[in-house]
C-alpha cells in the first residue's frame, strides 16, 4: 500500500473520555462524580490537560471527544470551545466502535488518545505527527521501561517484554488518514483482549502472537509483521519522557500522575522567573 499524502491543513484530535456502560470508576466515585474524565488533578478535570496539549501543539485544525451524551453538556461547561471548536461524539458500545464513529469524515493526520492520559505533551504529538511525515500509515507510542521507571518508580507496572528491551503502551496513537484507520477495523466487535484472546488471535494472527509469547519478537520486528498482517506501515515510536506511559487508572496512578504535573508546574515557574 502506497503511503498517504500527509495533510498541510493540520491535523485532527480524537479524545476518547467514554467508560463503561453501568460502571462508575472508583476515583470518579471517590470524587463524588459519575465520570472519571473529570475528577480534577492539579486543579483541572483530567480531560483538560489531554485537550490543551493537543491545543498547544501547533497545526490542530479538528478535536472531538467521544463521550456519552449526557456528559456533552458538563464538557462543554468545564472546557472553552476556542482557539480550536470541540466536535463532540456520542460514544459506542466499544472502544473500537468509538474511535471508527469519531473518524468517520476525518482524512487527515489523526491523533487518538484517551481522556486519562494527563501527562500528555505537545513534543509527543508532534512525534507521532513526524512519524506520518516519514512515511507511516499508523504510529504507536511506547516508552521503554527504562525511562518509564525513571520518570516514577511506581508509574507504571506492566510492560510488554521483546527481545530488544520491555515497553509500555503510552495510550497514544496516529493514523495517516481515512485508509489508515482500517487498521482499528480488526478490533471492533468489543471486548478486551485479556478477557477474550481469540480476538487478538483473530486481529494479529496466530503466529504473530505465538512469537510474542515466545519472546522472539524485537519491537521493530513485531511492528514489521503487524505492518505485513495489515498492509500498512505500522510504526512504533519510542517516546524518550517515559511519564507519556503513566496515565490515571486508579488511585496510585493519580497520586504518580499529581505529582509529576507539579513537578512540571514547578519547571515552567522557574522557567519563566529565568
């Protein structure tokens, strides 16, 4: 498959703030709140460290937040609708279902992440936009454990183990265009992999995931046969701050979450007095 001519109109945003249908999240329960896309953490909702980084990344021409219905009105509340217009989503019943339902008239270079992902940075977006820019139809951020480890010891306790070195998912992700979204076309149906295998087994193939288990598998080789499985070129971009692996998924990820934001908060003071 050819590679996508990149967009010189910019780029459009996908924020995934959804949950689960009849699930209240603990910390948004803990706040007092029906959603965890706005439990406040250094002094704003969640979603609104995710949507002004993506504001203060130059190029952003198009942002949707995929979320239920009735939470549209308390988003628009809590986040202004300048420079760039919120396009809000009514959310599926899947997370895959959402991500095709908000890209459905996008054509462009399109970033998706999730409401959660508050240490989320403009040089990141750009990193997965240069990625595009090289040829790439879908980037994958990761960041090693290394680096994970040293932004915050207790950030982040999963990592996928390869044969070069062992990663973590940033919850980021890019995709060329239109054609470049049939890569998501093999996860909808719903479901998580860890609940139901055969699906994952079904998106990436038999062997692929045989090698995986094995431990045969480089990070840049698995992204070589996931791009052959899909006909697309897949790219894992690894990100150097691996605080872009420490999203807000319960209570010891917020407090990690909280104080990095207040680190960085720090910085910038410093920064400007400087």
């Amino acid at each position: 498959m050819r590679p996508e001519k990149i967009s010189s109109t910019g780029f459009a945003a996908v924020v995934l703030a959804a949950q689960r249908r009849g699930v209240i999240d603990p910390l948004a329960e803990k706040a007092g709140l029906t959603h965890k896309c706005v439990v406040p953490i250094a002094g704003k909702p969640l979603i609104a460290h995710v949507v002004e980084a993506l504001r203060a990344t130059p190029g952003l021409a198009r942002l949707k937040i995929v979320v239920e219905p009735e939470m549209a009105a308390t988003l628009r509340e809590e986040l202004p609708d300048a420079p760039v217009a919120i396009e809000y989503v009514p959310a599926a019943s899947n997370l895959a279902d959402s991500v095709h339902a908000a890209a459905v008239d996008l054509d462009q270079p399109t970033i998706v992440t999730t409401a959660d992902n508050v240490l989320l940075t403009p040089g990141a977006i750009e990193a997965m936009l240069g990625t595009l820019r090289s040829g790439a139809q879908v980037g994958i951020a990761m960041a090693a454990r290394a680096s994970v480890l040293s932004a915050h010891p207790d950030g982040q306790r999963r990592f996928y183990r390869f044969t070069d070195d062992e990663y973590s998912n940033c919850n980021l992700y890019a995709f060329a265009g239109a054609n470049a979204f049939r890569a998501a076309e093999s996860f909808r149906g719903g479901g998580q992999f860890a609940k139901k295998p055969m699906r994952l087994v079904a998106a990436i193939g038999p062997i692929n995931v045989l090698l995986f288990l094995m431990g045969r598998l480089s990070l840049s080789s698995a992204m070589k046969r996931l791009s052959r499985r899909f006909r697309m070129q897949i790219r894992a971009v690894v990100l150097p701050d691996g605080a872009h692996a420490i999203d807000v998924d319960n209570e010891r990820t917020f407090n990690v979450a909280s104080q990095l934001l207040d680190a960085r908060h720090g910085e910038r003071v410093v920064a400007a007095i400087a």
